[in-house]
C-alpha cells in the first residue's frame, strides 16, 4: 500500500503551459532497489512545451517504477515509489507528476546527463557518453562535446591535442571560434519492411494542435527586400567589443530591437485579437520570439520586454535561450508569452517562406539569408550590396496590408540605417 507525499508543493499547470495536462517520460535515472539521496536525479519527463527533470524529495530507496520509457502519463499520476529510509512508517511513498517544477539536475547525480537527441548522435558515432566530458550544467553531455569528442579523436593521429576549452562555466572572454566537423551518418540502406503508426508525442503533438489552430486564422502575406551593406559594417565594428564581453554579435539583436521600434509605432501588431468578445488586446511588453532548431525540435522562446533592452542585452538574452535549447532545457517561461515571432529561415539557407502565424499572436516574420547581390546607387553605378530577404505573415481579421506595409518599412528604415535607430533608442 502507497500513500502520496504530503509535503510536496502542488504542481500548478501553468507552470509548464496553460492546459498540459500530459508527459511523456524520456529516460529513468533509477530502477528498482536503487538507493536514492535528496537532489539526486529519478527521471526527465517531456511536455508539449519543454523537458523538466524530477529529483528526489528523500534519501530512500525505489521500489518502484509506474512507466516505461516513451509512455505518456497524466499529470497528478504516480511516477515512483520510494521507502523513505528512517522513518518510522515503513509505507513507501509515491513520487508524482506533481514534481514538475523545473527543477534542476544536481550534482549527487553519478549518471551522465544527455538528452536523446544528444545520445542519438553518441549513439550514431559509437561514442561512450562516460568518455566525453560534459560542459553543460553539472557534467551534462552537450551536442558541441560529442562533436568536439569526435573532431579530437580524428585528429589524434595528425597533430598534437589542441589547448583546453575554458569551461562553458568561465566568466573569461570565450575561446576562438571552432569549426565542428560533420556528423557522420550512414548511407541509407533499403530494406523489406511495413507501414508503421506510432502516436504524437512531444514537440511533434504540440506543433500538430498549434498549427490546427493557426490554420483559422485568414493569412496575409507581405514580402520585401533589405539592404544590409550598412548593418554589415555596424556588426563587424562591435563584434570584437561584444567578445571581449563574452558574446558572440550576430545580426538578429538589431533585427529584434529595429522589430521592437516598428512595434512603438505600430501597437495593433503587438496585439491579440478575440473574435468571440470582439476585443483587440495590445500588449505593453515586446515579448519578441525566435524561432530555433533545438534538439527538441522547433521551438520559439521569447525575449521578454525588448522595448527596455539594448541591443547587447538582447544579444545576451539570444545567446542564453540558444544555449538552453541546444541543452534541451527551455523552460515554460522561456517559450511562453509570446508576443510576436521572428523565424531566421536564412540560417538554412532559404531565401523566401510562408511562415505560419503562431496563436494568439497576429504577425510573425521569416528572415531570408544574406546574399551579396548587385544593386545600383543614386549615381546609377553597380555596386555590391548585402540583401535579405523578409517574408511577413499577419491576421487579416484585424491587420490589413497597408498597416503591415508601413511597419515592415518602418523596420527596413532602421536596418538599412543603423544610426537612425541608436538616434531612437529608448
């Protein structure tokens, strides 16, 4: 007989996302007979939303486990139960969803940390997760290790073991930029075989209601050109003071901050829309999304209140979410209340898109890759000129295409001419 913790916090839902009712348990840290300390790790669990790793609450050992790896379980429900050592009742306890409150791993934890795209990769490179030293949060095995691991191994042969990394942890300038070699994958092989239905699980069963959803709304599309040439020089001016400071400058902080601008002028466009009350909501704060290829799949975490960031601020908080999603570690506030959406198609290599509107927001944006195209100047002259491309979606129950023509022009106004956005700088 079990009986439930009666000390734990309830789990609240929002904490994970409003209506995530179910996780899919990814992999188990224990088993039967396992004998557990406070902290240590018992299991990671995946939501709709973001991956959480539970840890025990006693020093006691497990008894049992109620899910095997990939079964999904409705939150509330048993996960474990442990027999709390000392303790004069001798009923063991049962650990449940409610512990999913974005706790931590600790470092009582003997066992590698990994996500399963992280593994996955090991896995396809025969490579030992217990040989490869993890940079990430208390020795979690990160993508970059096992690709530096590989590049190490191939060149043990050629030249001599490079300098060490600093730690992921230091607070020095970051080490020069390395090239991580390819991924080794087999060549596919065709094989005799049948159909295969498997249910939608995680990231895939969240875009799959997410994108029913925006299927609703009517879509308007809107489709310019940005010259970059002058956003290029302005870059490579900062970029070794951004270093120094210990971030790597991209292009997309001044992208977000010249998006936030044209948000000032253009509310309606930071706005949610009601069709059943007939309300239009405009939100005070630029919650700015960037969409990113993490190893739990597309997600979009946001950066909050951009109207009060500088552009290295920003470039902080992008590198920050980036490093979380390679970890496969966003959490619920990382990747909700959106606001309005950017997704970097161009660091793909795709030029235009169609990107999808992501409830309840009204307008999202998709930036091409940077090409060096020819273009004339005021005198008629041919000269090179770095162009992106900028593919916008929008509501077309509330916004209209002459509003969303201003906006977009407003925001190529401040790319094409950085100085004017350092002039308006809040």
């Amino acid at each position: 007989m079990t009986r439930p913790l009666k000390d734990i916090v309830p789990f609240n839902l929002s904490d994970i996302g409003e209506g995530i009712k179910e996780v899919t348990v990814k992999e188990w840290f224990v088993g039967p007979g396992d004998r557990v300390a406070q902290f240590d790790n018992i299991c990671e669990v995946q939501s709709d939303k973001a991956s959480v790793t539970i840890t025990s609450k006693f020093d006691g050992v497990i008894t049992k486990l109620y899910y095997e790896v990939d079964d999904i379980a409705q939150t509330g429900d048993p996960l474990v139960d442990v027999e709390i050592e000392g303790s004069n009742d001798p009923a063991p306890v049962t650990e449940t969803t409610e512990r999913l409150d974005e706790l931590e791993p600790t470092e009582r934890s003997v066992k590698v940390l990994a996500t399963p795209a992280v593994r996955r990769i090991a896995t396809e490179n025969n490579v030992l997760l217990s040989d490869v030293s993890g940079s990430g949060r208390d020795g979690r095995v990160l993508k970059e290790d096992i690709l530096s691991f590989i590049a190490a191994q191939s060149q043990t042969t050629k030249a001599p073991p490079a300098a060490a990394v600093p730690s992921a942890k230091s607070v020095a300038a970051p080490p020069p930029a390395r090239v991580a070699p390819p991924v080794r994958v087999a060549p596919p092989v065709v094989s005799p075989g049948k159909d295969r239905t498997e249910p939608l699980k995680g990231m895939v069963k969240a875009m799959a209601k997410s994108m029913a959803e925006a299927l609703k709304i009517p879509h308007f599309g809107y489709y310019e050109e940005i010259e970059m040439t002058n956003l290029v020089q302005v870059r490579q001016d900062l970029k070794s003071l951004a270093l120094e400071r210990g971030v790597n400058l991209s292009y997309m902080p001044f992208i977000v901050k010249a998006a936030s601008m044209g948000l000032l002028h253009y509310p309606v466009i930071n706005s949610s829309i009601d069709v059943d009350a007939d309300t239009v909501t405009y939100k005070h704060n630029h919650n700015i999304g960037v969409a990113m290829d993490t190893a739990q799949g597309l997600l979009v975490p946001n950066i909050k209140g951009v109207q009060n960031l500088s552009v290295f601020e920003i470039a902080v908080e992008l590198v920050r979410l980036q490093q979380l999603g390679l970890q496969g570690k966003l959490t619920s506030k990382d990747l909700s209340g959106g606001t309005f959406s950017l997704s970097n198609i161009g660091s793909v290599g795709g030029t235009y898109a169609s990107p999808v509107i992501l409830p309840p927001e009204v307008a999202i944006g998709a930036l091409g890759r940077i090409r060096v195209l020819p273009r004339y100047n005021s005198k008629g002259e041919v000269y090179p000129a770095h162009i992106m491309n900028v593919s916008w979606s929008a509501d077309h129950r509330l916004l209209d295409g002459a509003t969303v023509a201003r906006f977009s022009n407003l925001m190529k106004n401040y790319i094409e001419s950085p100085a004017k956005l350092i002039l308006d700088l809040k």
